[in-house]
C-alpha cells in the first residue's frame, strides 16, 4: 500500500450514546496521543476502525500482522509495508544503526515510500495482539529515523493499536523464543522497549453490538476469561447438531479438532467425485521435516474438488482460506481453478522456506 487511505467504500456509524467511543474518537481527532483500543468479540473494534479511516483528516495508514486480517481491513500487512524482514528484529540490531547507512542499506525505501513515511501522521494496527514487541521497537526505529525526528517515540506519530490480547496471540517459534526472551519479559506488543518512553491510553469497549441474546454474551464472556462452568459449556454443547450435512458444491467447509477426521472426510469427498484422479508430489530441498510441511507431500485431486489457499498470492487474487472448486486439470497437468467469486486462475507452484534464526552474541545479530 504506498498511498495514503482517503475514505472508505462503506459508511459507518458510531453509537453517540458509547462513552467509550467517544473518549477514543476525540484522542484521535483531537491530539497526538496513542491509543489502545481493546474490547471483547463484537463490541464494535473494527466498527470503530472503520470510523476512523472514515472521517479522520489526519493522513494514516491501516496496517495488520496477516495478510487475512490487512484484506479485512482493507490495509497492508506491517511486513510488506515497513519492508520489515521475517526474522527477529532486536534491539541492538545492527542493521538498524544509522553508522555506516546500515538502516537504508537494510530497507532500501523509494523516494515515493521515504515520503509516505515522513508524512503519515496516524497509524493505524489491527489485531494488535499478534504483533511481537521486536515488531514494535522496529517501527518505532524506523519512523524516527525517517521522519527526522529521533527524539521521540515513533517519530511523533500517533498510533492507533486495535485488538484483544484475550484471543489470537503472537506467533513465536522455539528458536525464535530463545532469542527473544534475551530482551523482552515477554512477546507481547506492550513490552516493547519503546513503552518505556511513552504511555498507550488504554480504552476498552464494554459493549456489545455482535449478540443480543445476554445469556450467549454471558456465556462467551467466562469462555474468554476462562470460567466457564459445567452449566455454561452444557449450554453450547445442547446446540450441536451431529446430524447436520451440509450442501454439496457449495463452498462449505467442515471443522475438525483432529487430522484424522479430516483425511477421511476428504478422501470420502474426493471418491465420491467420477473423473481421473491426479497426484501432484512437492519436492524438499535441505532440511524441511515432513511434519513441518503446510499441505501433504503428496497433493490428490480430480476435477470438481474443493480446495482451499493456504497461501497469500503476491498478486492478491487469492489470499490464505480462499475457497475454490477445480475446473478443470489440462493434460499438461494444470490445474484450473474457479473461486467463489467466479474468478478463474491456472495455479502454479509455490515455494515454501523453513527457516531456522539462532543468535550470534560477537556480531549481535
């Protein structure tokens, strides 16, 4: 995303009568402090963000750790937007020092992405709760630096950070972890080092717009803060229906807690399809353990078989949970397929990395 946002397509309105709302809306409209915008499932988070990018006349950009939750909010992933590598990014790294040009060399901004950056004035971060505090500090780094303005926190740019530490939680691996605990008391976005030098105000909406049925909003509520009784899970689980089958062809999917069932619930699928079958087998190179491969080494599908994209495509006509149907597989063995929205594209193959980070304390890095 290399342009600032303007409006949005749809209008969104804010509850006048939610004081929380309001305290949020005049701290963005009014002054230069950061917020933390919390607040259980449905009590209007991305409603709020929506308003925002709506009617600020302050210039922003929305940005997001997934590529999923960016589409959501119609932003740009924080990686593809900073240019921020997919390693851990500490604090004394020294590819982000000023001596020698280390910093420019690392990110090799355009002329068009320095701009944007000297002249955004809000930002904007969705799902805050999967954003690592090592993310944090590099965007700290990173606008002080090209905003010319070292002296304060993220260059003097406010933030606006929206999400429940309660659900999705920052994605750290064994290696990663190790490396990370050397600086941080935990992963977290709040223990980020640059906290020390300016305060969030936190605000947290109390409300809740998603459910009007108090007892499930009740429910939900001691799920989340982990005090759910026996009474309360009985109650969800009176709500499932073991005999359910859903349409065929429709693009439904089926969730399951064990691989297992849906191997079988696949291959059942898959045979119940007339046609020629076809096995596309991946190839590894180096070390990648079979265990940590997204999909099967060996790939099956017929024509008229459901898929799923477990990977964003660069070009952003599909992104990872897209649904598709098959539609076709050519005799040169190219696979066609038709998403939900009609679209059709012959896929190619992708390539996946395993990536391993250790730390090298005599460089530090």
């Amino acid at each position: 995303m290399e342009k600032f946002h303007d409006k949005m397509e749809e209008n969104f309105v804010i509850d006048t009568g939610n004081k929380e709302f309001q305290d949020a809306l005049s701290l963005i409209q009014y002054t230069t402090q950061s917020v933390f915008l919390t607040g259980k499932a449905g009590t209007g988070k991305s409603t709020f963000l929506k308003y925002v990018c709506e009617h600020t006349k302050k210039k922003y950009v929305v940005l997001a750790p997934t590529g999923v939750s960016a589409i959501n909010v119609g932003g740009s992933t924080i990686h593809s937007f900073f240019k921020m590598p997919f390693r851990p990014m500490l604090p004394d790294d020294p590819d982000l020092s000023l001596a020698g040009g280390r910093i420019y060399e690392l990110l090799k901004y355009n002329k068009k992405q320095r701009q944007l950056l000297r002249e955004v004035e809000l930002i904007i971060i969705d799902e805050i709760s999967m954003v690592r505090a090592d993310m944090i500090d590099f965007i700290d780094r990173v606008l002080r630096v090209y905003s010319g303005n070292m002296r304060f926190p993220f260059g003097g740019k406010q933030l606006l950070l929206v999400g429940d530490v309660y659900q999705l939680e920052p994605v750290v691996t064994s290696d990663m972890r190790d490396i990370l605990s050397r600086f941080y008391s935990n992963f977290y976005f709040f223990s980020a080092r640059v906290f020390r030098e300016m305060s969030l105000v936190p605000i947290e909406l109390q409300k809740v717009y998603r459910q009007q049925d108090e007892r499930f909003v009740e429910v939900l509520d001691k799920i989340r803060n982990n005090t759910a009784t026996r009474e309360e899970l009985d109650l969800l689980n009176s709500r499932y229906l073991p005999q359910y089958e859903p349409e065929k062809d429709n693009f439904s999917i089926t969730l399951a807690t064990r691989r297992d069932q849906v191997d079988y619930i696949n291959e059942n699928r898959l045979s119940g399809l007339p046609g020629k079958e076809y096995t596309f087998t991946g190839t590894i190179k180096g070390d990648f353990p079979e265990g940590s491969l997204p999909t099967s080494l060996e790939l099956v599908v017929k024509t008229g078989a459901q898929v799923i994209f477990i990977k964003n495509d660069p070009e952003r006509r599909w992104v990872n949970g897209t649904i598709g149907m098959i539609s076709d597989i050519t005799p040169d063995e190219k696979i066609e397929v038709v998403l939900e929205s009609g679209e059709m594209y012959e896929l190619e193959r992708c390539v996946w990395e395993n990536i391993k980070y250790t730390y090298n304390e005599k460089e530090k890095t």
